[in-house]
C-alpha cells in the first residue's frame, strides 16, 4: 500500500538520458603504435619460372638464379637428357666449389681445411684432370694463412651434350682462374681459355646418390664411361 501512495503522488519514476560511466577496468586499452621496423629478410631462394616451348631462357631467369650459361638447359621441351644437371654439376659442383676449394687450400699447412679440399676435389675429378691439378698445387709453396689462397673465378658453359645411355657428357666452357697467395704471389693465372671437358656418372661408394665427374679435359665421345666406372669401384 505504501508503495502504491507513493506512486500516486510521486508519479511513474523517471531515467536520465546520459550514458553510463564506464568503468575505467573496461576500457581498452590502445596498442601503442610502432613505427620503422626494419622489413624482416626471407632466405627463400627464388623458384625458376616456368619452362617456356621456345629455346630461350625463361625471361625472368637471371645468372644469378642459375649458373653461367646452365639458364637455356631449363627447357626440358628441347634438352631431355638431363643437360641442365649436367652443366649445374660442372660450373657449379665440380669447378666453382671442388676445383676452387683445391687451388685455395690444397696447399695448406693446417690439415684440416687442406685434406676437406683434397678429398671433395677427388670425388670430383679423375685420371689426367685430377693429376694434373694436384701436381700443380704440390710446387707452390705452403702456406699457414687459415684463409688459405685468394681465388678469383669466372666459369660458363658454352655447349652440353648428354648420352644418358653410356653415362656420359661433352662440356665446352669458357673460363678464367686467378689463384694468389697471401703474400701476393701469383700462383695460377688462366685467363679466358675455352676448355673442352668429358664427364661420366656413376654413384660412388659412400654417396647416396649418382654424381658428374671430370675425366678428361678433352671431348671424349668415344670414352668408355660403364669401363671407368668399374675399373674405380664406381656404380654406373
């Protein structure tokens, strides 16, 4: 009954038409804002383009993407016989890492660097190419410099021929190589020579998989690769 009294007289109550305070807990709270942040890095190496049905190189194939020369090998739709295989285990493996890492520390006096370089360069070259680098190196005078020799390289393809069926590949190359000693002596300088190169496959003992090696520096189309593979312990 109070209640009803007090409504009668007072009326219907009434509400105000401002906001709630909000509650100061429940406000966000803004990010702050941060600006120049460096772009992060990606080490993800760039995919080549699709192959293209003409003889040229894809267009957006660089020399950077692709060793010297190796770039018209991308289309399989002209060369089916592995030539882009073949001429990335020459510049690549055989000349630019093996080769380079002979002339750089195949003289030196630290064990450790020299015996790595020497043991990759022999998976990579044999007979005549082999012997003749390790004769080369074996007058130069040792070195005790850790960083071994300076080596100054340029190496591209010019022609690849592939017989997959005898295990083996001719190679023309245009190259350069410079090799100094720490103290400034020249050691080697073969500047612009085009070389011709023959190369058999096999799998050696120990590797999971087949490799390219260099087994003449002459063009050998005639090489018996099955016959070198088993005369060296090699699986054709």
């Amino acid at each position: 009954l109070t209640c009803l009294a007090l409504y009668a007289c007072l009326g219907p109550p009434t509400f105000s038409d401002s906001k709630p305070e909000s509650n100061p807990l429940a406000t966000k709270i803004a990010s702050p804002t941060i600006t120049n942040m460096p772009t992060p890095m990606t080490t993800e190496m760039p995919s080549p383009s699709p192959v293209e049905t003409t003889n040229s190189a894809p267009a957006s194939t660089t020399e950077r993407q692709v060793p010297a020369g190796c770039s018209i090998y991308f289309n399989t739709a002209t060369y089916q016989n592995n030539e882009y295989e073949v001429c990335t285990a020459y510049v690549v493996n055989a000349a630019e890492v093996a080769l380079q890492g002979m002339y750089k520390f195949g003289n030196n006096s630290f064990d450790i660097p020299a015996q790595a370089a020497r043991h990759h360069f022999e998976t990579r070259f044999w007979g005549e190419p082999r012997q003749s680098v390790e004769n080369e190196v074996a007058t130069w005078p040792e070195t005790d410099r850790v960083l071994g020799n300076s080596v100054e390289e340029s190496v591209s393809a010019i022609s690849v021929t592939v017989d997959l069926q005898d295990n083996r590949a001719l190679l023309s190359t245009e190259e350069s190589w410079k090799v100094t000693a720490p103290d400034g002596t020249v050691l080697h300088d073969d500047q612009l020579h085009v070389k011709d190169i023959t190369m058999c496959s096999g799998k050696l003992p120990g590797h999971p998989l087949h490799e390219w090696m260099v087994v003449s520096r002459s063009r050998l189309p005639d090489f018996d690769c099955t016959g070198f593979d088993r005369a060296n312990g090699i699986e054709p």
